[in-house]
C-alpha cells in the first residue's frame, strides 16, 4: 500500500540525506534506499532495498553518483520492466 505523503530516495549519501532531513521537516514519510542496507542501521530513516524503495512510492528521488545507475537502477528495470510505472522519477545529479 502506498502512502501519498511518503517519498522514497534512492541513495544513502551527502545529498540524499540532506533532501531527507528537509522532506521530514516538511512532515513527509521518507524511506531511503541502499545497495547494502544491512550497512545503514545508525539512521532515523528507514533503509530499504532499491526494489522495495522504488515500490512504497510515486516520487522517487534519484540521488545516486551516475557511476551507479547501471548497478542500482537499470538492472532493476531490466529484471522487473514495471518497476517504474506511473512513477515520478527526480533525478538530483548535475
């Protein structure tokens, strides 16, 4: 089920914490993604899987370095080609 003030970010680093910390404030549900969430216990946000972080939400920032789309998005998409459907895709690199 999806909860429409929650909004998912795909990555753990500077710049997607920072978009967390001011989404929170804003009285958003953040739930953020890891390729090792296991490594990603001392936060207050939950780290989930891409997969799942892609799943519990219609907007979806992408905060990842573009070095790691092909490991932490593509490969998704090509093993579950509706991952991404009826989804807002934000992406935060320059």
């Amino acid at each position: 089920m999806r909860d429409n003030r929650c909004i998912s970010i795909v990555g753990c680093g500077s710049m997607g914490f920072a978009l967390a910390h001011g989404l929170l404030l804003s009285d958003f549900t953040v739930v953020m993604s890891s390729r090792y969430p296991d490594k990603r216990k001392e936060t207050e946000f939950e780290i989930v899987s891409i997969d799942e972080c892609i799943r519990r939400s219609t907007i979806i920032f992408i905060a990842i370095h573009p070095a790691h789309y092909i490991n932490s998005l593509v490969s998704h998409l090509e093993r579950n080609p509706s991952l991404f459907n009826e989804k807002i895709l934000v992406d935060l690199s320059n």
